[in-house]
C-alpha cells in the first residue's frame, strides 16, 4: 500500500481543529418566528418559550440565547439551575424559567438570579420560603402539573395541599401553570387529548382556589405543530425550534436544521482487495480501496453504532463510512469519489447541491431520536456561528 501526496487546505478554525459545527442563527431565528406565527395572537398573546438546555441541545446555550433575544425572544426555559445562572452572567436578561425541580442547595442561587422555579409539591414550597428568609428576595413561580409523563410535576386531581401552600407563602408569586406532554408526536391522538382534559381540570382547581394561573403553557414541538387547540397557550419549543420536527411524516410547517457537522479529509490510503480497516478488523475490502481517516470519533459524538450504514458527503458524492468507529476517527472509502484530496471539506450533518445527511438519518442507523444525536456532538467540536443580521 501507499501514501498519496499531501495537500495543504487552509483550517478554518483557530485552534488548528479540522472538525467543527456550523450553526446557522439566521435558521434559528426563521425557525422561531414560523413556530411563532402558529400561535394565537391576540392581545396578550402567548409566546413561544424556547428551550435551551443541554447548550441548546447541542448549538451552544449563549449565542443560540443571544440570536433569538434578537428574534424576539423573551422568555427561555433551562434544564436546571446552573444553566440559568449562566445565561444571567453572561448578560441574558429575559425571563427564565428552570424546568426541573430545584435542590434545596441550589434555591438561593436561583433567587439571586432572578430565576422562575417549577413548583410540585408543598415541601418545595416550604424550601422555598426558607430560602427566601435568609436571601430576603421575592420569588417567582410556575406550577407544574403531571398530567401523565409521570415525572415531576403535582398530579392533576391532586393539587389542593399544594395550593394551599402556594396560597398562604408570603413573597411568592405564581407566574405560570404548566404540563408537559408524553405523546404529542404519536400519530395516535387519544393519550394527549386524555391529558388535554386532565390539564384544563388542573387548570379550574387552580383558579377555584383564588389563585390567577398566570401563563399557560403546555405545547412541546409535536403539541404546537399538530395540536391546533394548544396554540391558545404559550408554548415550549426544543427540537422544532433547531429545525427538526418530532414526527417527520407530519406537519408543513418549513423547519431548517440549524446545525452543520463539518470535518476534512485526512491522509489517503490504497489498499488492495481483502485487507481489514479499524478495530477487530470488522471490515474487509472486497476490492481496490482508497481509503482516508477523518478527524472524528466517538468522543465527539460520532457514535460506534454508525460504524454500519453511515455515508459522508465529499465533492457532492457519497462516501461510506468503513470499519468501527474510534474514539477520534473514522475512515471513509473515497473509491468512488474521483479527485479528492487531503483537506477537502467533508459534510457529516448538512448538505450540498445533491446530498443531504441529516440527524434524522443518524438517529435512523442508532435506532435513536434527533435529540440524542444533537445533544451528543461533543465540547471537543468547536462551533461557528454564522451571522443572523
């Protein structure tokens, strides 16, 4: 076997890295004022929240925050405390909403933070007012109502000690009243319109107490996308708002991923017929190979259950992806590809002008959701932001 010649590409990244992710600002933002448009508007219109936990499942949380302020934003909701407190040190001044219930050790900080708390229980409450009293800072919360996703929240017919709590505690505010759904994205519509029913009974227990339930919201992406009824409320977007819909037979909204994986080509290689590539030697050519490394692996978030069925795009052309997959490469057969060279630009997640990968697909060969795929592309990648003026 032998080596070809070098080519010399320019990186395009400081730190000399030859992978990186390309977000797209202007995408995100066209993709939060579709979602916007659905909703009700009248005065007092609701909003769309959007969810940027998990660095904005994978996009980078501070200029993901910062791009959609721009758009229009004016609420986010974060996974836990720590992400929220970030987002006020790096100058976020919106509103922001900590989806998960809150250690007690945390509680403070979110007071100082001006952070809004989901509340489920009255001991939360009670942990709460103890905070307050050594903080001396008022509080603001939103209820959340388990209505079937059997994770947090107070359950639905369950609700009065709660209230109760929430109607006596001194320096707290109720902001909002919430749900989350479990099965928005089933094609089947009988579970969620059983929660519907479940929310709007929570709703009345809520304001049969004397409390204003303040803002609503119970939409995920699949509850705004296809659930007409739900867009009366506010509602929280994660996946939809990075381009991506939940179920992608349905829906005609115009969603853009907002997220391009990107790498280089590395040293080439010819192998002759029946030679193994990679570890445990899971694949064996089965004729004259041009083969080439690339600067990605599982570590990255290039996971070993691509190491069958992936392809990547290179000069407009799909190259598949051959052998397991390492912690920092992977290898490509080029055979097919004519004139390629060390450092073209390699597309793993994007497009050109005849193929598209997509995390769809990724998540297709994993047996896994978009979710995981985007949340999984690792701090070692560093991200690009193009402009969204």
């Amino acid at each position: 076997m032998r080596e070809t010649a070098k080519h010399e590409a320019p990186c395009p990244l400081p730190t000399g890295r030859q992978t990186w992710a390309e977000v797209d600002l202007r995408a995100l933002a066209d993709n939060f004022r579709a979602l916007t448009s659905l909703l009700a508007a009248p005065a007092g219109a609701p909003r769309v929240i959007p969810v940027i936990k998990a660095e904005a499942y994978g996009h980078g949380m501070i200029p993901v925050a910062r791009a959609l302020a721009s758009a229009g934003a004016t609420m986010f909701a974060v996974g836990i405390v720590d992400e929220g407190v970030r987002l006020r040190q790096e100058g976020i001044s919106q509103d922001i909403l900590v989806l998960a219930t809150t250690w007690s050790e945390q509680t403070r900080a979110a007071l100082e933070n001006r952070l809004i708390l989901a509340i489920d229980s009255p001991e939360g409450v009670r942990c709460l007012q103890r905070a307050q009293k050594e903080a001396l800072l008022p509080a603001s919360i939103h209820i959340k109502v388990d209505t079937g996703m059997a994770r947090l929240g107070v359950r639905w017919n369950k609700m009065q000690e709660l209230l109760d709590a929430v109607r006596h505690a001194d320096l707290i505010q109720v902001k909002g009243v919430f749900s989350h759904l479990s099965s928005a994205d089933e094609a089947d519509p009988a579970f969620t319109l059983e929660q519907i029913r479940r929310f709007e009974y929570s709703l009345s227990a809520v304001r049969e107490s004397g409390l204003d339930p303040g803002e609503i919201h119970f939409a995920n992406s699949a509850g705004i996308l296809y659930y007409e009824q739900l867009r009366r409320w506010s509602a929280r977007s994660g996946i939809a708002l990075y381009g991506y819909h939940p179920d992608p037979q349905r829906g005609s909204l115009k969603l853009r991923p907002a997220l391009s994986l990107k790498t280089r080509i590395g040293p080439i290689r010819t192998f002759g017929a029946g030679e193994p590539i990679g570890y445990n030697r899971k694949y064996v050519t089965s004729r004259p190979t041009r083969a080439s490394v690339l600067p990605i692996g599982y570590a990255d978030g290039f996971s070993r259950r691509l190491s069958h069925g992936a392809r990547v795009i290179v000069r407009n052309r799909w190259a598949p992806v051959i052998g397991a997959v390492s912690m920092d490469m992977i290898a490509v057969d080029l055979t097919d590809v004519p004139a390629v060279r060390e450092g073209d630009e390699v597309i793993l997640l994007g497009s050109c002008a005849s193929c598209r990968m997509t995390a769809e697909q990724w998540a297709s060969i994993m047996e896994t959701i978009p979710y995981e795929i985007l949340c999984g592309i690792g701090p070692r990648i560093p991200r690009i932001y193009l402009p969204n003026d």
